[in-house]
C-alpha cells in the first residue's frame, strides 16, 4: 500500500484478540497492520506516515504506557487509542495523561472501538494538514529578505505603513513596495491572510493588539 495511506496500527500479544480486532477494521473497509509486540511494531515505527494506533496496555517488554512514551520520543503524530482490561482503568488513565487519545474498556462495544479509530484517524489528518500548511508558511517566511521581513512584522502588528516607514526610516512609498513584494512572496491575497499566516507560524501573539487601523 502507498506510504501515506492511512492504516490502523493493532498492537496485541493475544493473537486472538489481534485477529478480532483485524477481523472488525477490515469489515468496516480499514486498512490493518497488527504486530505481535511493541518491539516489532517500534521495528518499523520510524517509516509510518499516517493512520493511528490501537495497543493493549498490558504486554510483554514493552507495555502500552513505555510504548505511548516511545512514540512520542520518536515524535510520531499517529494518534493512540489504549486497550484495557477491567482492572487496568488507572492505568488507562495514566495513558491518557501520557497523551492516549482515547481508552477502551475490555469488552467494548464494536461500534465504540471504530468510532474511537474514526475519531483517531480524522484527527491525524486535521494535524498533518496542519503541519503540512505550517511547513508551507515556514518556507515562504525564509524567502523574505530581512526588509521584506520588517515590514511584516510591522504589518501584523497593526502597524500602517506611514508608521513602519517611520520606524525602518524608510519612506512610505519604499514600504508600499516591500508590502507588495512580501504579499506576493507570502501567496496572501490579503492581509487579513497575512495576518493568519503569522498566527499560524506563531509570529504573532494571538491576545495582541494592532496600535491603529490599517490604512495604505
């Protein structure tokens, strides 16, 4: 399968609980890899795009709160869903505060289980697009020159151009140029695009202020 294709992770040393589980995503047209252990699913981690993750959180070597905090060691946004048996609750919530994304109970309801992986796998795509878009945002943002840059700074925090010319002791027709030329590098087709772009990219405080309306 493509290397981007969104797959459900299934980590269970019960091969009959794998199967199960392996049995219901498939029925319900989800794309499963189950693995017998945290190692062997740690063994290929690394090259894992997209999807989530579903794991017992009690196993062999590597239980499912190590493996939580390995995967984010390894900096993986693959969402994780905990499986536990009755008597494990605190543990689910230790894995919870580990930054699980949900946990099931044993004996779950099959319908809670895929709308937990629903749930799990829409979520990864909202953070990769998110990702994807800072990544964009960041490349844009390293073409501007060091002017380019002033004066969008100057514009995201409110600032009109008679102001920035001021501070960069440069004339306001000078400015008019660079804003021209940064909104053409930064894609923005206006500033109030440029101004998400900066909230995005987290050069603009969220709770500031401009000093004065915009004007040209």
């Amino acid at each position: 399968m493509p290397p981007d294709t969104a797959v459900v992770h299934v980590i269970d040393d019960d091969e009959a609980a794998r199967q199960s589980l392996e049995f219901l995503l498939r029925a319900n047209a989800l794309e499963v890899q189950t693995y017998e252990s945290g190692v062997a699913f740690l063994n290929v981690a690394p090259r894992l795009k997209s999807g989530c993750i579903i794991t017992d959180v009690r196993m062999p070597e590597i239980s499912g709160i190590d493996l939580l905090h390995r995967v984010k060691e390894l900096k993986m946004s693959l969402p994780v869903i905990v499986i536990t048996g009755h008597g494990d609750v605190p543990l689910a919530v230790e894995a919870m505060k580990s930054g699980a994304a949900d946990f099931l109970e044993k004996p779950f309801d099959d319908e809670r289980l895929l709308a937990a992986v629903r749930s799990a796998l829409s979520r990864h795509d909202s953070d990769s697009k998110r990702a994807a878009e800072r990544a964009g945002i960041d490349e844009r943002l390293a073409a501007l020159s060091n002017r380019e840059r002033e004066v969008l700074d100057g514009l995201v925090a409110g600032h009109t151009n008679k102001r920035i010319a001021f501070d960069l002791g440069i004339s306001p027709r000078t400015v008019e140029i660079y804003r021209a030329n940064l909104m053409t590098k930064m894609q923005a087709a206006s500033l109030s695009e440029l101004v998400r772009m900066a909230l995005i990219a987290g050069i603009l405080n969220p709770s500031s202020k401009p000093d004065a309306p915009q004007a040209r």
